[in-house]
C-alpha cells in the first residue's frame, strides 16, 4: 500500500454552494425551534398521546447513524483492515458530526432546552437516559482522541489501534444505550424488548455506513480527488450484509412479538393492519429500505456500478428513517393496553389509535439536524488534515483482483 | 388527621447537596407572584413534610362511580387549575379522567377516574434522567418543575396514561400547583392539603355527590379506613402483571 497523502480540502464554489444551502437549513431549524419556544409545543403535531414525534425521528437515526459511521475505521483499527485505514480520519470526523445534529435536534426539541446544563450536571443513573448522556459526551472525547492519534506524527500504531478498540467499544455502548430507550419501557408493547439494543447495534452498522459512503462518494469528486470505484463496490457489499441482517432482526423482534399473545394486537396493527405504519413498515422499511438495495448490492459484483452502490445507500437511509417512524411514532399510536379485555373510551383517547400530523417546524428542526453534520463535516474536512489526496484502488491495494 | 411529622429523608440521594442548597437559597429566592404564586415548587417543603412512616394510596370503588357523573375531574380541575374546557383535547393536560370501559365478553360495563397511580416502583422516576420525576418518602410521586427539561421521557415510560406535557403559556395559576410550559405534570394527589393533615379534591367532591366511591388513607396505617377496607374486600391495582405496586387500588373491577 502506498504512502498516504492528508490535505485540507480548499473550499470551491460548489463546496461553498453546499455549505449555504447547509447554514440555510441549520438557520431555518433555528427559526423553527424558537418559534416552537415562544408558543410551546402546542405549534407542533406532537400530543399528549404522540409524545416523540418527527424530532426524535431525525435525532435517533442520526445517533444510530453517527456510531455506524465509524465503522470504516474500526474496521482499520481493531480488525486490521489496513485498505480500510485512510478513510479512517474521515469516518470518525463524520460519526462525530452526525452525533452532534442528532443531539442538536434532541436537545432542541425539549420543552426546556434551556436548561441543558441541569441535564448535563444532575444524573438520576437508573435512567437510561441519564447515561446516554455520558455515553454521547464521552463517544465525543474518545472519538475526537481518536482522530488526534491518528493525526499525530509517528503516532505508534499500537497506539492507534488501542485507542480505536476504545471508540469501537464506546461505539457498540451507546448504540446500546440508544436502543435500550426503547428496550426498557415496560408499559408499551411496541417496545419492552432486550433484542431492541442488538437491533439498534445493527442499525447503525447500516445506516452508518450507507452515509458514509455516500459522504465519501460526493465528497472526492468535489474537491477533485479520485476514489476507486472498487472501494465503493466493497464497502457496498457489506452494507448489503448489513441491510439484510437488519431485516433478519426486525424479523426475530416481530415474530417474538406475534408469539407472545398479549403483544397480539400490537403486531396486527403494525403489520397487517393496512394503516400507514403497515404501509410504511412493509412498503418502506422492508421493501425499499431493506430487500431491494440488499440485492442491488450483492448481485454479483461484475454487473455493479457505483452509481447503483449510491442508489443503494440512498434507499437505506431513506428506509432508515421510515423504519425509526414506525418503531417511534407507530409504537405510541397504539393506545396503552391499560386494561386487558376491555373495550376503553374516554376523553384522553384512552383505547384509541392516536393520530399524528407533523408540522413544518418539526421538520425544518429534523432536516436541520442533518445539515448541521454535513456543516460540521465540511468545516473538519477544510480546517483539518482528515481526506487523503487519493483513494485509488492501486493506491490502497494493489493485489486486489477487480470486481 | 394527625399532621405528618418532619422528614428531610430524601429517595434521591444524588439530589441531596443540591436540594439542601436549594432548599437555602430557596428561603431567600423564592419569588411571590401576584395573589402568592410561588417558584417553589415541589421540590423544596413538600418533600420534607413527607412522612417515611407513611403511604398514602386511594381505593376506588368502581360499583359507585356513576358514568355520568365527573365531580372528582372537576375537582381537580378547579383545585390545581387546569382547564377542562376542551379546546385542545389533544394537547391540553388532564390531571385525572373519566375512563368508560366495556367488558369484551361480558358486556358489563363500568366508569371509574384514572389518575397518577403513584406506584412504589414508578417508572417515570427511573426514567427521568435528572430526578425530577421523584417519590416522596410518603409514596406521592411529583414532579420537581425546577429541573424538568421537558424530555417526556417518563410519559413514554407511564403505563397509566397519567401524564400531561404542557404545551403552551398557562395563565391563572393556583398558588397551590405551580405549572410551567415545557414541563411534564400529573396529579399530585394533593400534596398541598395532604400535608396540612387534609384529603385530595377528588375524594372531598366525590364524597360531596354521596357516591363515596374514592376513599383516601395511609396504606401503612392498619387502623385506617383504607387499610380495613382492603383487608376485607378484593381490589385490584392496574397492570399488576408489572408489579408497580400502585397506591391507588380499584374494587369490583
């Protein structure tokens, strides 16, 4: 493998173009959250049945995305992958920026962001939440030294490598944690669910890296640099992997649930019942976000292009984010099985299928939280010595036989 | 009803320093609003007048409750002052509701209030990631309006339904429920006039009716009225499958 040359990225004009497009979006989640703040959350879709809405939506894929953005580096790092090695800056660069607009949105949702400090200071610890704070605080430290090994000269590889078994660790505690928010609600049965930390884990693994690749994809061309189309077809078939070990845990989650005749009802709803979330979860998350690119991925490799690699990575994330709304918003659509056996009325929707609308603040706040890590990536990428000149294919490994 | 005596024991032990300080601050900061609104809220005096002796629960007894009847809703209501106007059902909050409920095979049907089941083991408290979400030693489970961030974290975790987001600007407040916008409520079962030795609103309004189904005491007291009546009859707590253990029972559900 040759030498690998770092250099910050000189801004052109259509970096700069993506940038205020980017600052436009952060700008118009700004306005948004402080409208939402001046009239209270009464100006959003969100209810006292439908308590997280699209926000938590875009916060939580980010978060699962920003630990599997990683992946390419521990991937150099702890497994020893070293073709895998000079993308390694940039991977942990961009789960830095990711996790940063998913908790930008997160904490910009609360009913009092201003009061961040006190969640920041005060720590009940058998919340779960409580340590996803710290999870999230110390994934920036541990990743943020990741990096800085990585960039110091003649940083000892042992070193590097300890400090990336580290992230790689960190990494798998805080998908953990995210999906444990979920995991450990005992009162809905759309969650209650040990398998929701592995399904989590392995979520992120495959959101992670369908941005990353798409990241990486945009990113050379634009600053006219190469990238071997092998690279991408590689990482592409392991994304397929990913996707389809997504579907297989979301398979286990539901048929553990159809099983458990309590859960019965839930499963239907989700399911069957030809509601939206039935729509989204079969239409959306299996089809277009799971079975397809699956298969545009791993066909056999000679028929692959990286556009379709693209292609495929859009449809995972766009799958992504459906799959996170029928698991957040259709697991509090079913009404609260409060009292078995009985049909329930009252004037709090008790027994009924709640309903939701998101407005366009909502989702100005969401789209920019996305934004907001694509700004923080591209101010890395220009400030700092994290994109290598080149990742032509002959350049990273020679030997490789071509797809 | 003899007075609970002092207790400064707090279930939080991670709020311990700050809530002393606060608690001295408190004397000095507490801000008087209008017709005596005060900033303090549950987080200073009412938990140091609970008493660990004690556990204070509701037993209800749903062959009582009429279904057209909504005296302990207003009740409330009128107590702790959140409107029951019905203008935004979906957002507004409801401290306490009227649930109407059908048996599937049996077709008997029953009405009863359902309300912050204050359980020993509450979940939005384990949730809440800064402790707002707290249970007083006495078993009243509150929120401390000081540190709620507004996450709605512990309405996920309710099984009960029994908590409100407040979702705009409140106006009219009683000096005895202090509320916010952006932070998380439900009832409080009246810490206020429990602590000065009295009953919660919706019991006192439902006695009123002369329908005597809500009954209010010390589930640690085997000489109370509560406690007799749940040795003698069956009552059930909601979601028993969770073992919540909640203070609030039902009999001839």
């Amino acid at each position: 493998m040759a030498h690998t040359e770092y250099r910050e990225v000189t801004p052109t004009p259509a970096i700069w173009l993506i940038a205020i497009i980017a600052g436009a979006f952060v700008a118009a989640a700004g306005l948004a959250v402080l409208y939402i703040e001046e009239h209270g959350h009464i100006v959003t879709g969100m209810t006292n049945q439908i308590v997280w809405g699209l926000p938590h939506v875009f916060a939580i894929f980010l978060i699962v995305a920003a630990s599997g953005a990683l992946n390419v580096a521990s991937i150099a790092s702890v497994f020893g992958k070293i073709e895998n090695k000079p993308m390694a800056r940039y991977s942990g660069l961009l789960s830095i920026a990711l996790l940063a607009g998913g908790l930008g949105v997160l904490v910009l949702d609360l009913g009092h962001p201003d009061r961040l400090i006190v969640a920041m200071t005060t720590y009940n610890f058998k919340s779960i939440f409580a340590w996803n704070v710290i999870l999230y605080n110390g994934f920036f430290v541990i990743v943020g030294a990741y990096i800085f090994v990585q960039m110091l000269r003649n940083a000892s590889p042992k070193l590097v490598r300890s400090v990336g078994t580290a992230a790689f660790v960190w990494r798998l505690a805080l998908t953990t944690g995210t999906g444990s928010i979920f995991g450990w609600l005992v009162a809905r049965p759309g969650y209650d669910a040990a398998i929701m930390a592995p399904l989590f884990i392995i979520m992120s693994f495959s959101f992670g890296l369908a941005f990353f690749i798409l990241v990486l994809g945009t990113t050379f061309p634009l600053t006219g640099r190469f990238i071997g189309g092998n690279l991408i077809k590689r990482l592409g078939r392991l994304l397929g992997v990913f996707a389809l070990a997504v579907l297989y845990f979301s398979a286990v989650r539901h048929l553990t649930n159809l099983y458990v005749a309590e859960h019965g009802d839930f499963e239907r709803f989700i399911l069957f019942s030809g509601n939206i979330y039935s729509k989204l979860f079969w239409f959306g998350q299996v089809l277009m976000g799971g079975l397809i690119p699956a298969v545009m991925l791993l066909r056999p490799a000679e028929k692959t292009t990286r556009k379709w690699v693209y292609l495929a990575s859009i449809l995972i994330i766009l799958g992504g984010l459906i799959h996170l709304y029928v698991i957040i918003i259709g697991g509090q659509a079913f009404p609260l099985e409060i009292f078995p056996m009985y049909e329930v009325s009252s004037s709090f929707f008790d027994g009924a299928v709640n309903e939701y609308s998101p407005t366009i603040y909502e989702l100005a706040l969401g789209l920019g939280g996305i934004a907001l890590a694509v700004l923080i990536a591209g101010i890395g990428v220009v400030a700092l010595r994290i994109l290598p000149m080149t990742l032509c294919d002959e350049d990273i490994d020679p030997e490789a036989v071509d797809f | 009803m003899k007075l609970p005596a002092l207790n400064t024991k707090s279930v939080r032990p991670a709020e311990l320093n700050r809530r002393e300080f606060f608690k001295s601050g408190g004397a000095v900061a507490t801000v008087t609003l209008g017709t005596g609104v005060t900033l303090m809220a549950f987080g200073g005096d009412a938990h140091a007048n609970a008493d660990a002796g004690k556990r204070w629960g509701l037993l209800i007894d749903v062959n009582k409750c009429a279904s057209d009847c909504n005296a302990c809703v207003k009740g409330c209501s009128d107590e702790n002052g959140w409107k029951m106007d019905g203008e935004n059902p979906e957002t507004d909050p409801q401290w306490i509701r009227k649930v109407d409920l059908k048996h599937k095979q049996t077709g008997r049907e029953v009405s009863m209030p359902m309300m912050c089941q204050h359980c020993e083991e509450p979940p939005c408290v384990d949730v809440c990631p800064t402790g707002a979400s707290f249970k007083r030693v006495d078993g009243i489970v509150l929120v401390d309006k000081h540190i709620c961030i507004g996450c709605r974290y512990c309405m996920m975790a309710c099984p009960f339904k029994a908590r409100s987001f407040v979702h705009e600007e409140i106006e009219d407040q009683k000096p005895n429920a202090p509320r916010g916008k952006g932070t998380v409520e439900s009832c409080t079962l009246c810490v206020h006039r429990v602590d000065k030795g009295g009953e919660p609103a919706c019991v006192e309004a439902c006695a009123k009716t002369g329908h005597q189904a809500m009954m209010f005491g010390d589930l640690n007291d085997p000489e109370s009225e509560i406690s007799k009546a749940l040795l003698a009859y069956s009552s059930t707590g909601l979601r028993d499958d969770l073992r919540l253990n909640p203070g609030v029972r039902y009999s001839n559900l």
